[in-house]
C-alpha cells in the first residue's frame, strides 16, 4: 500500500502506484541492506552506480577478439611452429582483424556516465544529452515503488522501480527523474535494501557492516563489489567449491557433475572475460574525462566541498 506523503515531491507519482515509498535520507526504511548490483565503484570519497548500456560494453570485443582471435591466433601459432609463415601470418591478420575493430569502436565510442555520489559535497551527479543534473543528498526527493509489465510472452511480471528526481545544473526550473539503477528483476524489499545501501554510504560509511553502521574496515563493502562483479572469475568460483567438497569429503565422492561443468565452461569463457573486463576498464577510464571540470576536481581526496547548489545561489545573488 502506498504511504501517502502530500509534502513530498514525488507524491503525486506515488498516488498513481498500489504499492510505493516516498523515501528521505534521514529516515530509514527498516529493509535489510543490500549491494546495489549496478554499483560499479565503491570508494571512500564517491560512489559509482553504472547507467544505460554502460554494463554491457566491452561484450562484443569479448566475443570477436577474446574468442574468435584466441581461436585464430592459436592457429597462427601452430602454423609458425610449424615454419608454415605464410599459413601463419594469414591466420594472425584474421585474429588482428576480429579483435582490433571491435576494440578501438568500444572504447572510442562515448560511453554512458555513471551516476555519482559523492559524500565529500554530499551530492548526487547525472549527465543526460551533455546537460548536468544534480541534488544534494541532504532533502533528496526519492521513491521505491512496485510496477507491472504484460508481454506477449512473458505474460505480467512484477518490478519495482527507485528513483530520484534531480534538476539541471544553472536551471533548476527543469528537472529530470532518473532510475537509480535498472527497475527489471527487482522487488520492491529489494529496492528499498539498495536505498539503505545508499543511505549506509552517505551517512555512516564510506565502510559499513551488514547493518550499516560505521566500520573501520572496507571488507564487507569490497567483499560485496567482488561478489558483483563475478564475471570472469567464476573459474576460481567454482574450482574452490570443489576443493571445499573435496576436503569435506576427505577426498571421497567429492565430485559434482554440475561444478566440474560449470568449472569447465568458466576456462572456456575466460579469454572472453578477460578481454571484456580490459575494454571496459579502459573505456570506462576515457569516458570518465567527459565530466565537467567542476565535477571532476570534486571528485579529487583535496578537491572543492562546495555544493553546486550553493555555487547556484552564489550566481543568483551575485
């Protein structure tokens, strides 16, 4: 059921929804705290949450020059082995072209930027069309809210959507609601655990336990960013479920049928992996020069702690 808040933002947004929280940063929400699957980086100064297609980029590289060039330059080198240059250099051009296109086309092409949260200025920052949006996380109008979708072969299926409303940088008057990660597959528990997750970073962290209380240490918050970012380590995933098997066992019957295939498929998939992750890291590097300087320098340990709302009103009344 809808909590009915007439004072907040979003609440006529929230009045055409059955099932939907307004949320503020100084109220918790009682869900168990969860990592935000989007989170792609989780720092003492600024939190990173990926936005559009950003997650998927680097798949293709993966595919052409992680799979089929490994495939061909394999082949290049068993024909130079075998003193076969000219078979040799054939097949190390056809591996040079499957990986070289496909690699400078990801990282040259701009990059969706993520949204940041900066807990130095205690701000949120989104980019959309070369145009800055932002808020100060202290009064952030927020939502969670459980939405439907029919597909003609899905049928209805049950999301749930957490969103934040922001206005343009030097325009307040124009104002953007953007989703704070991908609404597919969530719940709404699940949305207001990511909310908390937020809520733990920009008021007790930036390293917190399980209840998000203040920590000393950054391991549980790593610990769930590795956990997130599995893709390519899932050879070391499973390898240790079966040494874990093979020592509860005492070396006996330790064998699962579905570990050793899903171990398998992990080494196939790893020069995949290995050359997504290496696109990404780069075009993720490259895009991050397309935020504003005044951002950027915020983002630095001994960077400005002023807000952009205050550099806002300084215009105004200047």
């Amino acid at each position: 059921m809808t909590i009915n808040n007439p004072a907040h933002p979003l609440s006529q947004r929230l009045a055409q929804v059955l099932d939907g929280y307004p949320l503020q940063a100084d109220r918790p929400t009682g869900a168990a705290l969860m990592c935000m699957p989007e989170v792609e980086e989780h720092t003492e100064h600024y939190l990173a949450i990926e936005h559009g297609d950003s997650a998927h980029r680097g798949m293709l590289t993966g595919a052409l020059g992680g799979m089929c060039s490994v495939f061909f330059g394999s082949f290049a080198v068993v024909f130079l082995l075998d003193k076969d240059l000219e078979t040799a250099l054939m097949y190390f051009l056809l591996a040079v072209v499957f990986f070289v296109p496909a690699f400078l086309w990801e990282i040259l092409r701009p990059m969706p930027l993520p949204i940041l949260l900066n807990r130095r200025t205690r701000e949120l920052y989104f980019e959309q069309d070369d145009q800055l949006y932002h808020s100060p996380w202290d009064g952030i109008a927020a939502a969670a809210y459980s939405v439907d979708t029919i597909g003609p072969y899905t049928g209805r299926m049950g999301h749930a959507a957490l969103e934040t409303l922001l206005h343009r940088y030097g325009h307040p008057e124009e104002q953007v609601l953007i989703n704070l990660g991908s609404p597919l597959g969530k719940s709404l528990p699940m949305q207001l655990g990511f909310w908390e997750y937020l809520r733990a970073y920009m008021n007790n962290g930036p390293w917190f336990d399980e209840q998000g209380d203040p920590s000393d240490s950054p391991n549980f918050n790593l610990n769930m960013l590795d956990v997130r970012q599995a893709k390519g380590k899932m050879v070391r995933l499973h390898w240790g479920l079966i040494r874990d098997a093979y020592k509860a066992n005492n070396g006996r019957n330790f064998l699962n049928g579905l570990d050793v295939a899903l171990l398998i498929g992990g080494i196939f998939f790893l020069p995949f992996h290995a050359v997504q992750n290496f696109t990404y890291a780069i075009a993720k590097r490259r895009s991050r020069n397309h935020w504003p300087e005044l951002i950027r320098e915020r983002l630095e340990p001994d960077g400005p702690t002023t807000r952009l709302v205050d550099l806002e009103q300084q215009q105004v009344t200047g």
